[in-house]
C-alpha cells in the first residue's frame, strides 16, 4: 500500500457513468481510501429509463465487465464500422470507393465495441455503489440529491461546499453535461453545427453494424440498438446521429416522411432503408477543453475535461480511460503530487489525439473549398487499403492511444 492510497480521501462529483465508474474502480483498488459521491440526482430516482444513447469501446466494455457492471442483454455489440464519403465525391482510381470496412472479425475480436441507453448503464453502476457503501459504510458514502456549488482549494485540503463544507485530499470532477450549458474552458469552440439525435428503423443491412456517412452538410451515424422488450418486427432500431449546420439547417423544417426521404438519399445502400423515424431532439456542437486534466488538488474527467464533437463517438470512452489512469496513478504513486503529475502525463497523448482529430474532422464539414469531398474519399480509400494503418486506428478506436 502506497502513501497515496492510504486513508485517502476522495471526493468525486457527478454519478454519471464516468464518476460512478471512478467510484467503483477507487472501492476496489484503494482499498484503504474513502470515497464520497456527490450529485444533485435524489436517492430515489431511478434512471435507468434514459434513452440517450451511448457508444462504448471494446475497452471500455471490458473495464466495466471487470467492474460486474456491464448490462450484457442491455447493449447491442458492433461487430462492423462502415465510414463512407456520399457523392459527389470525384472520381477515385480504378476499382477505388470512398470508404472504410472495420470488422471485429479482421481484428480478431468479439465486438469493436457496443451500444446501450445512458439508463442501462448508469443504473447497474449506481446499484453496484450503493451495494458497496452498504457493505462499506465508514470508508464509502454518497451524497444525493446535494449538488456541489463550490471547491476552494486551501493546499493542504480541498473544500467541497454542497450544503456543507467538507475537507478532502483529491476532488474529481466528472459533471459533463451538454456543450451549449457549459461554463467555457480553456479551449473552445463552436463548431456552428446542430447534432439531431433519436431513433430509426431500417429494413435490411447487416445487423450489428455501424454506419457512418460523410455528407455535405455534416456527419452522418447509425448506431445498432436492441430492440425494445417484446418487439416481434423485422425492423431493426438503430440510433441516428445528424450533423448539420446550424444557420442552414435542412432537418428542422421537414416533416417526418420528408426526413426519411431525405435520409435514405444520403445513406448508402449498406445501411438499409430507414423506413420510420422517432422525434428527434438537437443539440449544438462544440469543442469545450481543459488544457490540463489537473489544477492543485482537483481532476477534471471524461466531459468536464475534453466535450467533444460526436463524430468519432469517443467522448465517455475517454472519461473512463481518465478514471481508470486516475486510479492506477493514485495506486502506485508514492505521493498524492505524484500521483497527480502521472496522470497529466499518461493521459496527454490519448486525449490530444482524439482532441485533434474530432476538431479537425468537425471543422472540415465546414470548409467550401472545391475538391474537399474527393479528399475525404481519397483519404478513406487509401486508408481501406493500407490494411495494417486501418487495423492501426481500429486499435486506437478501441482502446485508446498507447
């Protein structure tokens, strides 16, 4: 047992996936530390009937699987990832096509990762910590229903204010919330593009796979889902993903006929066909980011350090790669400064990266330059025959950058 681990004292705000997932992984590798959840969600509400849909990596199905806290009947696996440029996109080479074909298959696993609703998954999280403050009382404990409205670092402690004022060695911060409520970080950006998110039903495709098109106004994603309890349809539900621009919006007048339409000429034929749609709700993109994870002694994780753009799905998978460093750091850490100075490093390369990358992939959607689109194609072309380079970025997709 480390200096660090020992009687520590951690708070962590948020009991969103990525704070109670924190908790858990605290409880059951600082077995001498005491962690202490805060949120303004009461005790006695239930969220396991959120419908927002959430992508996880094949990692982070498998930290959570380590945790007994992945829903397996409640998540539909991707066992395929199609990324596509629609036309017009210019003419490729011979035999080219403007796309990109992961499989589970080619890379040797079960699944590239899985979806699920934010209530299949936040509510096993949440009975799991309550079960272990139960067992636990003196060393574990929550706070419902008590939001946290300040943190006043003093240097030897940090001072939570939630009702009350308590001392604690380390505060991590894991409220995420929505680009358009956040308080603006560091590095920020507005991507001036609106995401419209809900549910579809297609005839045909593939089951189990993932679609992603790149339009001229935007990304474009179909997630797999389960089907809801009882469904005896051949339609299959999957979640969509809509980027658009926000001051030429081509979603929101439509109707729901014409927003099908208009959807199964964007997608490609390996997709299906949408043939009925859910209301859809919007949502505005941005980049909101910390330059650092780490400020004395509080730690931002997943949204409240890095809100992405959704176009590569990796937003909740960084919060639990964030606490599962933070952990390992605070682990083996011969001192809580230490421990701190580690996960700034060991986190640095993985969240820069995918920073970089959904940035520059946002703000490509709003170039008008001519030719841009065969670019695209080109570069997804070139990157399905550079077999090695795709399994590459599969893994990096996965599992993070390592």
């Amino acid at each position: 047992m480390t200096k660090t681990s020992n009687s520590l004292r951690v708070a962590v705000i948020g009991a969103g996936p990525a704070g109670l997932a924190l908790a858990l992984l605290a409880a059951q590798r600082l077995p001498q530390a005491q962690v202490c959840v805060f949120d303004a969600r009461r005790a006695d509400q239930d969220p396991s009937a959120d419908p927002r849909t959430l992508a996880l990596s094949l990692g982070s199905v498998q930290l959570l699987r380590r945790l007994q806290a992945w829903p397996e009947r409640a998540a539909q696996p991707i066992t395929a990832v199609h990324v596509s440029q629609a036309p017009p996109s210019g003419a490729l080479w011979p035999g080219a096509r403007p796309e990109v074909r992961l499989s589970a298959h080619d890379e040797g696993v079960e699944m590239l990762g899985a979806v699920l609703s934010y209530g299949a998954l936040v509510a096993p999280l949440q009975r799991l910590w309550n079960e272990r403050c139960e067992a636990e009382p003196t060393r574990l404990s929550s706070r419902w229903g008590t939001p946290v409205t300040g943190l006043k670092d003093i240097g030897s402690v940090i001072e939570v204010d939630a009702a009350i004022v308590e001392p604690f060695d380390l505060a991590v911060v894991a409220e995420g919330g929505v680009f358009a409520e956040q308080a603006r970080k560091a590095l920020t950006h507005d991507y001036g593009q609106t995401a419209w998110v809900g549910q579809v039903g297609l005839d045909g495709g593939t089951p189990g796979q993932a679609v992603e098109r790149f339009t001229g106004s935007g990304p474009l994603a179909l997630l797999p889902s389960t089907d809801a309890p009882g469904a005896t349809t051949t339609v299959r539900r999957a979640a969509l993903v809509w980027c658009v621009p926000s001051n030429d919006d081509p979603v929101e007048p439509l109707a729901d006929a014409q927003r099908i339409a208009l959807l199964n000429m964007l997608l490609p034929d390996v997709a299906g066909r949408v043939v009925d749609i859910a209301p859809l709700k919007r949502f505005a993109l941005g980049l909101n980011a910390e330059t650092t994870l780490v400020h004395g002694r509080t730690v931002r994780i997943g949204n409240a350090a890095q809100t992405l753009h959704p176009v590569a799905g990796q937003g909740l998978n960084l919060g639990l790669r964030d606490a599962f460093a933070l952990v390992t750091a605070l682990r083996d850490a011969p001192s809580l400064p230490t421990a701190l100075r580690r996960i700034e490093w060991a986190r640095a390369p993985d969240r820069w990266a995918m920073i970089a990358t959904t940035d520059f992939l946002a703000r490509s959607f709003t170039w008008r330059w001519p030719g841009s689109g065969l670019a695209r194609g080109s570069a997804l072309a070139l990157l399905n025959a550079a077999r090695p380079v795709k399994s590459m970025l599969a893994r990096q997709m996965m599992f993070g950058r390592r």
